[in-house]
C-alpha cells in the first residue's frame, strides 16, 4: 500500500523526521572528524531504525554503531553492518548465546566489568571454536557500571586475558553525567577531567605489554571536546541525529532538532487543549508545543523532551522534507522480545 505523499494526510500521532535537519546534523558530525584520527561510533539507541543507521555510517567518519543491547546489534548486524558494539554487559544465558552467535557472523564486541560476566562469554564462545572481542568498562563518573580506573581495571584486565574463548579490545569508558549538564566551559572541563583516567589506564595497560586498541567515549554534548584528546578512538554519539528540546539546550547551535510527534487536537477548553499523543506518543507530557488558540481537528508537531524513548514508542517513522513524506522507515528494534 503507498504511503502518503503529505504529512497532513497521515494519522496520527505520528512520528516525524526532518530529513534535512537530520542529514545536516550528520554531515556536521562526519566533517568534525574528517581531519582527525578519531572516529564515530553512533548509537543505535537513539533511533532504533536501521535505514537510519544506514544514512550514519554512509556519510563517512565511522568504525560502526553502539547499541545498549543484544537485540539492538542483532538488527544492525541482519542488515549487513558488520562493526557493532554493544556498550553494555551482557549477561544470561540467551543473551550470551546470541551475542556469541552474532560475533560469529559480524566483528560484534561488548562492555564487561567482571569476571563473572566475561567467563560466561568466554565458554560459549569456546563451544563454538572461536574468540569475541570485550571491553574493559572504566567507571569515569556516573557510578553505573565498570571499574575504576587505574589499578582496579589494570589488575581486571590481567585476568581478562587469561580467559579462553575472549579477546581484550580495549576500554569503554561513558561519562553519562557530563553529558546531562548544561553547555557551558565547566562541562568541558568535566568532560575532559573525567577521561583523564581511561586515558591514564590505557597507557597503564601498553607499558606492561598489554595492547588496548580501543579507547570508546563521549556523548553528544561532550564529542567535540573529547574527540580532541589524545588516546581516545571512538565517540559514541547518539542523539545528535535527531536530538530533542532538551538535548538542544545543551548543544546550542551545534545541531538541530529534526524529530517531532505529529498531533492532532481532540478538545479544547479557553485555558488548555488536548492531544492525541500522550506518554505513549511523546514519552514525556512535557513536549513543547504553540499555545493557544486552536481548534478540535487542528495539527501540530511536538518536540519530544527524550528522542530516544520517544523513538522507542513508535513502529515507523516518517520521513519528510517540509510537507512532503519522502519515505517511511520501520524502527526494527524497538520495545523488548522473549526470543
């Protein structure tokens, strides 16, 4: 069945995509490391849509993608990407067997922090007569997962290399916390300050013999900064793709906003409207919106507050230059599977 050829004849809610915002926010993205050694490795998570990846890693820049899940890879790795890493540990048994499996069909490699998440990997990729590629997380602030750096995750990686079945890649090291604060000189400074310690480590690691070819980091708000320290590889920037009015706050001028909701107004009342796209449209209730006045059947595009849970809540989005739809690309890993 074709699509739609304008966006005013589309249900809604309906997610947008801005093609010409999004394919400037890409260019812009690919010319910072055009001139450096430094590459991109965009997330996945952001967007979950594959065409979408595709466009990323077509512009130039790139060693692959991230994903925050096996799943997540599983659907870049069925549409022919072939470098993917997943920025997260992956533990139970399924979801070994499938990362395991996936490694074995593509240079798949994920983020560990114990032995007790590495060895599990390590048998079942012994089962199968190969080895799979890990990193070593560092802790560098936001006191999730990994280690701390220095001695804890030199003394970590000594271990690591001892397991069967595993390769030590190099180190993860997502200082998430800076991202999430305001533009300004004292976020790059945090930002800079929280790498210190990956850096250190690595150099840690290659005087004692030990080969780190991997140092992945950054964040949207924090790549341009980080994309300029010595010792660091990769920049694991995700929403700058599509971003949001509150990624926007933090990036400036640097991107632009090409995401919104498609809305149309169900009632009115002097004091406030109401939307077809709520929580399970928008993620937030707390898109910015025009006010007043409106009428029932009128539409207008929301600006998600989260891209990346916004993205999450739809099947499709819709692709479009001004009014007209240019095309309507599926967001395959959305939402959680058993299988």
């Amino acid at each position: 069945m074709p699509h739609p050829k304008h966006i005013h004849d589309l249900p809604t809610p309906a997610l947008l995509l801005d093609w010409p915002t999004a394919k400037r926010n890409i260019d812009r993205a690919a010319a910072f490391v055009e001139s450096r050694s430094v590459r991109l490795r965009p997330h996945f998570k952001n967007h979950k849509c594959v065409p979408l990846a595709q466009a990323q890693l077509a512009a130039g820049g790139c060693c692959g993608m991230t994903t925050a899940t096996v799943a997540e890879a599983a659907a870049l790795v069925d549409a022919g990407v072939d470098d993917v890493l997943i920025a997260n540990q992956v533990v139970g048994a399924a979801k070994v067997g499938r990362f395991v499996e996936l490694a074995g069909r593509a240079t798949v490699r994920a983020a560990v922090d114990s032995l007790a998440g590495a060895l599990p990997i390590g048998q079942a990729a012994t089962g199968l007569g190969m080895e799979v590629g890990l990193l070593a997380e560092i802790d560098v602030g936001s006191h999730r997962c990994g280690l701390q750096g220095g001695a804890p995750v030199v003394e970590f990686v000594q271990q690591l290399v001892k397991v069967p079945g595993v390769r030590f890649d190099g180190l993860q090291a997502y200082h998430g916390y800076v991202v999430g604060m305001p533009l300004s000189a004292e976020r790059d400074a945090e930002a800079r300050r929280s790498m210190v310690p990956a850096v250190e480590t690595r150099r840690t690691l290659e005087s004692q013999g030990i080969p780190c070819p991997i140092l992945s980091a950054a964040g949207t708000a924090t790549y341009r900064v980080v994309g300029d320290m010595e010792g660091v590889d990769e920049l694991q920037i995700g929403s700058y793709v599509t971003l949001d009015w509150s990624y926007k706050e933090r990036v400036g001028d640097e991107f632009d906003i090409a995401l919104s909701v498609l809305a149309t107004v169900i009632s009115t009342r002097p004091d406030a409207f109401v939307l077809d796209a709520g929580v399970k449209a928008i993620a937030h209730e707390d898109g910015v919106a025009p006010g007043h006045p409106l009428k029932v059947g009128d539409r207008l595009k929301v600006t998600p507050s989260h891209c990346c849970a916004t993205c999450n809540l739809h099947n499709q989005m819709v692709v479009h230059d001004g009014d007209d739809v240019i095309d309507i690309w599926p967001i395959t890993a959305r939402g959680y599977e058993l299988a």
